[in-house]
C-alpha cells in the first residue's frame, strides 16, 4: 500500500492531476494506481475516462446495460481520502463492471431480462459488497446472455452484444457483455458467472482471462442462479495479475452461511493474497496433461485456427520446459457429459423461486419462475420469453426438481466424473490439464447456441480452471486483427494460487493477448456532472433472435 507521505507528497506536486486525460486503453489495476499515487490524475479523471469511453464506443459493441449514477460521486469521495492521505484498498479507485446477475443496492438487477427490468435489490451482494470494502468504483452493469442460460449473450432487456474483434460474431457468454467490455476498455476488470462456461467463453472469445475457482471459494450468494452444483463467479480481465488480485479481494468474504458451500474451504486457501507469489513458479518441469478428447481435429475454417493456435501454444510451451502428457481416456467427451449430468433442469426452478421470492428483493418482479415465463408469455408487447428448442431444458425445469428420482442419478454420475478427473491427475501426475476453451471459433450473430465449449468439466466436478489467450485466426475484413482463442488451464481443487502462477508464466512467455482495432483509439475524457444515461441497444438483434425473445 503506498504511504500516506506519498500521498501527501504527490497532491503537492505540480504535477497532480493534470489536466490531460487519464488514458483508459489497456489500462490495469497497476497503472491507475500509479497515476493516482503519483499525482497525475484524480479518481475523478480515471472515472470520466471510462464513462467517455463507453459513452463514444459502445454504440459499436452494445455491451453495457446501465452506468452506476453514483459513480462520479463515488470517485469524488475516493478523491477526498486520497488528498487525506487515507487511500486504502487494494481496488481503491478501479473502475469496475458488474454482469446484470449480481445483486447491487443502487441500481437495479436484471439478469437482463425485460421481465426483472423493475428489480431492485435492497442490499449487496457479498462479493460486492467486498469489492466496495477494497475500494473499487461500480462503474455500472454488462448485457449477459438472458438470466445466463446461453452463450450468445443476447437479451430482451440488452439486445445483442457484439464481439469488439469482429462484429459478425458473438463474443462468447453468458459473461458476454463483461468481456467485449473488458476488451474494448471500457473498466479495468468485470466481473461474470460461470455455470457451465459463461466466465471462460468471453475470456477466450475476447482475448481475456479470467478464473473460474473452486465452488465455495467466493460465496455466490446475492446473484441470480440456476445451479446450485455448478454456479460459480469470478473477475474477467486484461492480465493474470488483475485477476489475481481481484479474485483475492472476491475470496475474502470467507464463509457465508447463505451460501453453505464456503464451508467447504480449507484453512490452507483461507486470506491467500493471489497475487503475490505469480513471480515464484515456473514452466520448467510442469507436468501438463492435453485432453485430446475436447478437439475438433477436422479441418475446417472454424476448426483449423483453434488447433493451429494450440498447438503453437503448446510448442512453446514445451519449448519451456513443460512436459506434455497426452490425455486420451474416452470418458472425456464434452458434449457427452454434458448430455448426461448438466443438473441445471433439476436445480433452476428451485433456487430461482427462492431468489425471487427473497425478501431483500424490491420492485416489479415476477415472484416465481413460473410466474415469469406466464407473465412475459403474454406480455402486452407480445411473446418476450419464448424458448427456443435449445432450451428443452428450461421447460423441464419449470416442472422438475432436485426431488426427481433422475437426479440422485445424475450426481453420481458427477461423484464418478470427479473421481476419474482425480484419478487422471493422479495416476499421471499432473500439476494441470490444458485444452482449448472452444473447439471452434466463437460462432456468429445469430447462431442457435455457442458450439464447441468445452467448459462442463469443471463445471460438474469443481475444479479451478484459468483461461489464457492462446492465440488469433488469421486478420480479415472482419477480424482485422484476427478472432481470438483461449486455452483453459484447469487444475485440482483448492490449487488457485498454482494455476494462477502458472498462468502468470505462460502470459510472460506468449505475450498473446492484443486489443482489439476499436480500444485503440484514444478518447478523450469530458468533463461530467452526472453519469450519462446509457440505453441498450435491443434493437441490435440478429433475425434468429427477434427482439423480444429469450435468446
């Protein structure tokens, strides 16, 4: 933490705060801290670089649902510690974008969904709340993949957002608007949801990272479910470091009995600072499991880039002394797991009925899940909800449960999956297993749903994956710098601080990840009285998805 004598000293240069404007591109939590604890720029200025940065360019990318009113006065607050010599927190004055499924106390959460557009959640949810306790501005709320049950993210509230690497495409989800958001620089670091891959889809498809931990290490309480087995949050950015330090500041809620799986942490992953032994590990001698059973290997224009970027990855890789241990065992084949032990049909109903029922909710809202889809089915502008074939699981889930005799079966099934996974590590002796995030490239506007994702394993079992840039197709009209491609790095429970490290030593070594054409350009920061008022874009929509329609 920079002194208070710092500070003071820097407030009375010459230099602070000038006038010019705080450069938002690629910015980190590094590079706002120094320029506020040197002098060259006040909270505010970083504050109103963000907001002139999504006030310019997100017409272009549709990626965000609301802007926090109180951002700026929040800013000014900071400011006043700061010139007090008072700056605390390790997230002091970072702006920060929340995916519409986290519960805030001052704008309401949407799940981007027309039918919760009037809820209002009373108070924070825990992982928010801490991220306020550490400092971090709430710069307001990403689009999402409608209550995140895809992962195009397109909504009836947002529309559709769109991939700031090439607009043809979508940029992965549910986490959607978080990463075009993060991508296009439009905060420091988001944050997102993964039930099944919805933090490591946007991740890989906007040349991000981000962590998906071990269920229980952040408490998921205060945000909208659908799996109790396999709900898990966590930040999307632009460096393993900021991820690093925000899963650190996420992960000290600790134990939360509204969430019971906190329990579960051990005191060994209890207060670790992540972020401070990412420059203690090395490649060398890691041994690295490939699951050739989550690659398409047939040639294709959307197949082809993602096996050549992986396997330029792992070449490196090898190159610095990681040893590559071919994994083919026919049990994992993701969209067979997936077909046979995704719980969402059986736990969405239940957790959403309670979530909507809690007294802590305000506002118009639906009080069931039923209730939601009965109500938007005849919604004076006409069938806003209407699920499409992907969804077959939405149907079942609005008359199956956790008491369904199909259940026991299929959490079994996952006891026997967690158990093979760990015989994996085991029996090869594994420090981690690598993958492609997608088998495929990110798949275009308008598709019926995200193919090739391979994020159900660590879904299902709990283990902790990092994902990492792993490469570009090759630069077209479209993607003039090419369409992103993300390796996962999954590793064993309670193994955050290794992955993370590891990832730490592959981002050095790779150095991948580059902005997209549009954060490129510089925006010059306005001077505000308030947060301007931002509106989604729902008319920004393709034809498979009419406005109005659950995407």
């Amino acid at each position: 933490m920079y002194s208070a004598v710092l500070v003071l000293a820097c407030l009375l240069s010459a230099a602070c705060c000038q006038s010019t404007g705080f450069d938002s591109r690629e910015a980190t939590i590094d590079s706002v801290h120094h320029s506020l604890f040197s002098g060259l720029h006040s909270c505010r200025n970083v504050v109103s670089s963000f907001v002139s940065r999504i006030e310019a360019t997100n017409s272009q990318i549709n990626a965000i649902i609301t802007l926090n009113p109180a951002a700026l006065s929040t800013a000014d607050d900071l400011d006043d510690l700061l010139s007090a010599g008072n700056a605390t927190g390790a997230l002091f004055c970072i702006p920060v974008l929340l995916k519409d499924n986290y519960d805030t106390f001052d704008m309401p959460t949407t799940g981007a969904s027309l039918a919760l557009a009037g809820s209002q959640p009373s108070v924070d949810g825990p992982a928010v709340a801490a991220l306020r306790r550490a400092g971090a501005v709430i710069l307001g709320k990403a689009n999402l993949h409608e209550l995140a049950l895809e992962g195009l993210s397109v909504s009836s509230l947002g529309g559709q957002t769109v991939n700031p690497y090439d607009s043809t495409r979508t940029p992965g989800g549910s986490s959607g608007g978080s990463g075009a958001a993060v991508a296009a620089s439009f905060a420091v670091w988001a944050t997102g949801t993964d039930t099944v891959n919805s933090l490591r889809s946007p991740a890989s498809a906007n040349s991000l990272f981000s962590i998906r931990p071990t269920r229980g290490l952040i408490s998921r309480a205060g945000v909208i479910p659908i799996s109790y087995t396999q709900d898990t949050i966590g930040p999307i950015a632009r460096t393993v470091k900021d991820v690093a330090i925000a899963l650190t500041v996420m992960a000290s809620v600790g134990f939360d009995p509204t969430d019971n799986a906190t329990a579960l942490v051990p005191a060994s992953s209890v207060g670790i600072d992540y972020a401070a032994s990412l420059t203690t590990s090395t490649l060398a001698g890691k041994r690295l499991g490939v699951l050739n059973g989550f690659y398409n290997r047939t040639a294709g224009n959307e197949t082809t880039p993602v096996n050549a970027a992986m396997d330029a990855l792992l070449s490196r890789l090898r190159t610095a002394g990681a040893i590559l241990v071919p994994i083919n065992e026919t049990i994992y084949n993701a969209t067979a797991i997936a077909a046979a032990l995704d719980t969402q049909r059986f736990e969405y109903r239940e957790l959403m009925d309670a979530y909507l029922s809690s007294p802590a909710l305000g506002g118009a809202h639906p009080a069931t899940l039923t209730d939601l889809y009965a109500t938007n089915s005849t919604g004076a502008n006409g069938s806003f909800l209407v699920i499409p074939a992907e969804y077959e699981y939405v149907t079942t889930a609005l008359s199956s449960s956790t008491a369904n005799t199909t259940y026991a079966s299929v959490q079994q099934g996952i006891r026997n999956l967690t158990l093979a996974l760990q015989a994996t590590f085991t029996r090869n002796q594994l420090d981690a297993i690598v993958y492609p995030e997608q088998k495929n490239l990110v798949v275009k506007l308008g598709a019926r749903s995200q193919s090739g994702r391979n994020g159900i394993l660590a879904a299902l079992t709990g283990f902790p994956v990092v994902t990492v840039p792993a490469g570009f197709s090759e630069a077209s009209e479209e993607a003039p710098v090419g369409v992103p491609i993300g390796m996962e790095i999954l590793g064993r429970p309670w193994g955050e601080r290794e992955l993370l490290s590891m990832a730490y030593q592959v981002e050095r070594l790779t150095r991948v990840r580059r902005a997209p054409a549009l954060a490129r350009e510089f925006v010059e920061a306005r001077a505000y009285e308030e947060v301007p008022i931002i509106t989604p874009n729902r008319g920004n929509t393709p034809a498979a998805y009419p406005v109005g329609t659950l995407g």
